[in-house]
C-alpha cells in the first residue's frame, strides 16, 4: 500500500483539479453562473478537508487489516466524490 503522504498528495492533486477545471469553466463560458461555480469550488476544498482529516485518523491503528481495509475505503470514496464533483462541473 502507498504510503499516507502519497494518499494526501493525491487528494490535494485532485481537489486542485476540480478548482481549475471550475475555473476553466468560468473563464470559457460566459453563460455560467458564477454562484454555481462557487459552489462547485467550495465542494472541492471541502472535499479535500475532510479526506485529509480521514486520512490522518484511520481506524483500528493495531490491527493491519483494518487500517488497509480503511485506507481501501477512503480511496474509494476520494474516487467517487471527485467524479461526482467533476460531474457537476461539467453540467455547469
């Protein structure tokens, strides 16, 4: 398994992601509402937040499998929720 400075890069690569692409958005189009993409950047450094602070606290620190099977949990949901949030940029 990557180690947990590896994880929070990639959530902070991702979260930085979904802020550009945001605005990306926002420069191109003219017709976007700027309040929409407010919100979008707001989910994403909220997303962020929260991933961090997981990270940093995993559960069952004694027992290996658990804390693997929570690092497994926490990728999943960081994969789910960028999609998420990509999506909801992209129908802007």
């Amino acid at each position: 398994m990557a180690s947990v400075r590896e994880l929070k890069k990639d959530i902070n690569f991702l979260a930085s992601e979904l802020i550009t692409e945001a605005y990306v958005k926002q420069l191109l189009k003219d017709d976007v509402d700027n309040d929409k993409i407010a919100h979008v950047m707001v989910n994403a450094i909220e997303f962020r937040n929260e991933l961090v602070k997981r990270a940093n606290h995993p559960d069952g620190k004694d027992n290996p499998k658990l804390v693997k099977a929570f690092y497994m949990q926490l990728r999943k949901d960081m994969m789910e929720k960028f999609m998420a949030i990509s999506k909801a940029t992209n129908e802007l």
